[in-house]
C-alpha cells in the first residue's frame, strides 16, 4: 500500500499511474522567473495610499519564506513516506517547482525594496511581525509532527502522516496561499500591480496541481485503509482548518486595518471560510463555515489572461505542444 514501509524503486508495474501523469502534466506546466515582468509594478507602487503600501510589504513579507516552509515539509516529511516511486517522481518536480516560487519572490522583494534594511526585515518577518510569526509557527508546529517518525508502522503513524499531508495540502497551500492571493487579484481588479499578478498566474497553478495531488494521495489511502479515516481524524482536521483560518484572518487584520475599498478583514473572513468549506468538501468532510465566496474578482480568475502573444508568453500556454492544464480549481 502507499503509505507502507520502504522504498519501492520500480516504476514498471507502475502501481499508480495517476500520479507518473500529473507529474507529466507538471512538466508541461514549466515556467522561469525571467518571463515575469515587474518593471511596470514601480510606477504603480509610487502611487499607492500608506495603508494600500502597508498590505503589499506585509504580503511579500509572508511571500519571502512561505514556500521554502513548504518545500522543507515536503523533504523532511513527503518524500520519506509516499512509497511509490511515479508518486515521488511528482514531489521531485513540486520540489522544483517550490525552487522557482522563492525565486519568483526573491526577485520580487528585490525589486519591490530596494533598501537592504527593508529587505532584511522582510526576510526576518517570521520573527518580527506577530501576524505572520503566528502563521509560522502553525506551519512549524505541523512539520515538526512528524520529524521522529522514519517509518509509518501503526494506524497512528498513518493519522499522524495524513495530518500533515492534509494540513500542508488544505491549510497552507489551499488557505494561506489563497488568501495571499485574493490580495494579489484584488488590486488588479483596480488595474494595480499587474507584473505581480502575472507571476502569480504561474504560482497558483502551480499551488492548485500540488493541492490535487495531495488531495489524491488522500484519496489512495482512504481507498485502501479505509479505517484511517475515523470520526477522530474528521474531528482533528475540522479543528485544524479552524486553527488556520483564525491564523489567516489576524494575517488580514493585519494587513486590511480599518479596510480597504473593496477590501477588508469582514470581507476575508468570508472568503476564507469559504475556502475552508471548499476544502473540507473536497476531502469529503463536513463544511463548517456555509460561507459565500464575497469576491467577485476571484470568481473570475479561472478566466484565461488575454495578452498579445508577441510581446510576452500568456500564462495560460504551456512549454510543451501537447496536453493540457485545467482551470477548474474551486475558490
């Protein structure tokens, strides 16, 4: 079974083939940092109010480590315990692909701070900023939930692994990272930063195939150790996903103040809710907020980016010629 002790080396027979074609599709999905352009994002940054500049340094400043958390779960904790060699040929690319999101945000608080002390600080938030240090510390508390464990040998374990799996899959990639980027659609749906939003494209397709395949090997291991998934388990994620939001709705506190127009902490209570219930759903548990998605701007976003093909690569094409990735992700 997946989540059995070992090493399996052998892709043929290939036990899940799902998994060896999303880390195709993954392939096809590639995209480099120098294809972003930020220099129109300047002009746009000198125009903006102090509370609007406020949001955006708080929202790099969670940018700056929120992916290499991710890609040190997915080391330490991931790839030790998925034993199916297609499946952890995916996690090698999400590993890649985690690479040129810090990259991404690197070049992106380099443009954005100029000044070396500002940088420095923003590099440091996880210790000096309450709201992101609380994020953090969340993310800390989950991987460190496992770090003692080098085999899944007991029903415990396997529920120890799932909840993290579920927790980086759900709660930190589907909820703090959506959340970050309903700031980022929000101010291009008022024509600002758009370089920001482009790169961002990228990310969330990206962040959208890691969920899926999360949410698969979920769907593997609830097919074949059924029992796994208790009422106990149904109540440790139900409290876990409100753990994030609570974290995640102090980040918008932060960052919103008193609010915005169109833009306030009510508002990301709501749509943080909503994700929560749509990733509750989609592991088959209870919702547990009954929320509505607030932001109009964010039903829009699975909507193909129009550009003119000779001047830069739409965010929609691909590397390669054949196959496809879908914009079906809910919000």
């Amino acid at each position: 079974m997946l989540l059995d002790p070992g090493m399996d080396l052998t892709l043929r027979p290939m036990r899940y083939p799902d998994f060896y074609e999303r880390y195709r599709a993954a392939i096809r999905n590639t995209w480099t940092v120098e294809e972003v352009d930020l220099a129109s994002d300047l002009a746009d940054l000198a125009r903006l109010t102090p509370a609007e500049l406020h949001l955006v340094n708080r929202l790099v400043a969670f940018f700056a480590t929120g992916d290499s958390i991710v890609a040190n779960n997915l080391v330490l904790n991931l790839y030790k315990h998925v034993n199916a060699p297609e499946a952890r040929l995916y996690l090698s690319r999400q590993l890649f692909e985690e690479a040129v999101h810090v990259q991404f945000y690197l070049t992106l608080l380099d443009t954005y701070l100029p000044d070396h002390d500002e940088r420095v600080k923003a590099f440091a938030a996880v210790e000096h900023i309450p709201s992101i240090r609380a994020k953090a510390g969340f993310c800390f508390k989950w991987i460190g939930s496992i770090d003692k464990l080098d085999e899944l040998t007991t029903a415990a374990d396997r529920r120890a692994f799932l909840l993290n799996l579920i927790c980086f899959a759900a709660c930190i990639e589907g909820l703090f990272f959506y959340g970050a980027f309903a700031y980022v659609y929000w101010l291009r749906s008022r024509g600002l930063l758009n370089g920001l939003a482009s790169g961002t494209n990228w990310v969330f397709r990206d962040e959208s195939m890691h969920m899926e395949f999360a949410f698969a090997v979920v769907d593997t291991v609830r097919a074949e150790e059924p029992a796994l998934f208790d009422a106990d388990l149904t109540r440790q994620v139900t409290a876990m996903m409100e753990e994030a939001v609570a974290a995640e709705l102090a980040f918008a506190r932060d960052l919103c103040g008193d609010g915005l127009p169109g833009m306030s902490a009510d508002d990301m209570r709501g749509y943080l809710e909503y994700v929560a219930d749509q990733r509750l759903a989609r592991l088959g548990l209870p919702v547990r907020y009954g929320a509505a998605n607030p932001f109009a701007f964010m039903e829009l976003q699975d909507v193909q980016e129009l550009s003119n093909f000779f001047e830069r690569r739409v965010s929609a094409y691909q590397i390669g010629v054949e196959g496809t990735v879908a914009f079906d992700e809910a919000f």
